[in-house]
C-alpha cells in the first residue's frame, strides 16, 4: 500500500499544508484516502476518500472539509451526491471526470484517458465542494526521470491545463501515484510499500 505525504502549494509554488495519504488496489479496483492540512482559505482539515473500479471510473466519493460535507456515488453512468445533508443535481456521465483540489484525481484521470484528451470534469470547489462543469486538457509527453524530495522516479510526464482559466502545468505520473506536479503538489515523504512505484537507486 503505497503511503506518503505532499506538500500543497498555491499553484505558484508557495506551501500552504500537507496532505497525507495512502493508496492501493482493492477488489472494486483502486482507492486512495487522505488527510488534508491547509491554511487555504482559512486553516482546516479535510478528509477525501476516492474509490473507482478496474477502468478508472468513479464508484464512490466522499469529501470532508469540516465546513462542508459532500458524498457521490455513481452507478452506470448516472451520479447522486448528497451535499451538506441535502441531495444536488451533478452534471455527471460516462465521459465526464471528478476533480477535486488532491492529486489523486489527477492520477485517476490520467489512468483513464491514457493518452492527450480534452475532456468535460466535473470539478468541486475547494472547501465548499459546490460542483462546477469545467473543460481540461490532459496531454501525455513522455516518460523521464524525475527528482523530488521523496526520490527520484521513472514516470511519465503529462502536462495539465484547466481550459477555463488557462492555468497549466507538468505532472509526473509513477504507476498509480502522482510524484510530482509542479507549483501544485511536491511529494515531500514516501513509501512505496508491496506495490508502489519504487525509487530508483
């Protein structure tokens, strides 16, 4: 069960928190568990649990920023969320992706497309977890080593771009684990466990 911990930063590269966590395959398929610190907006923890079966595809959701609360299941190609105790409409299908500020969702996205895509996302705003229909563009550019203060990686290297905004920026993807994403997330500690990607030398 690969485990570690980021440090979360501003998009600009300044630190705002932490984010530790802990990923693995399971019988649905894969699922990954966190436990965020962060300064942003205000300071607060959260808690996000992800879980999608064997082609990448959401199953179930559940995000906890103390403030708000914010559960998705989907079944088919159809989602229900519960938000704050009160069911919400998401504009979710079969070619829609989660998002959410953890790169977890990056890491499930990327696995899934598998190669350059735009794509349509339904994305949840930090803290508040209100769903937001957004464009990204995910474009795959390789593989190369990459270094980080947990190790250095043999991973391939994708470039992320939020088609609204125009923020775009590198991300390194080893196996299920995102080990690098610049100015967004730095993988500061990390073990790699029975079946984790494993640091080169």
């Amino acid at each position: 069960m690969p485990a570690g911990r980021y440090t979360v930063q501003d998009g600009s590269g300044r630190a705002v928190g932490t984010e530790s966590f802990r990923c693995a395959p399971g019988p649905a398929g894969w699922r990954y568990v966190a436990e965020i610190e962060t300064s942003v907006p205000d300071p607060h923890r959260e808690v996000v649990d992800f879980v999608v079966d064997d082609r990448w595809r959401p199953i179930r959701l559940r995000i906890d920023t103390g403030s708000h609360d914010l559960a998705v299941v989907v079944e088919g190609d159809r989602a229900t969320a519960v938000r704050d105790g009160e069911p919400v409409d998401v504009p979710f299908g079969p070619h829609v992706e989660l998002d959410y500020f953890s790169p977890c969702f990056n890491a499930v996205t990327a696995r899934r497309l598998g190669g350059t895509a735009e794509i349509d996302v339904l994305y949840l705003r930090p803290v508040t977890c209100e769903p937001v229909s957004v464009r990204q563009r995910y474009e795959l550019e390789g593989e190369e080593e990459v270094s980080t203060p947990a190790g250095r990686f043999r991973a391939d290297r994708w470039r992320f771009t939020a088609l609204d905004s125009g923020f775009s920026r590198p991300l390194w993807l080893a196996g299920d684990v995102v080990v690098a994403f610049e100015d967004v997330f730095e993988l500061a500690e990390y073990d790699p466990g029975r079946t984790g990607p494993v640091p080169l030398g």
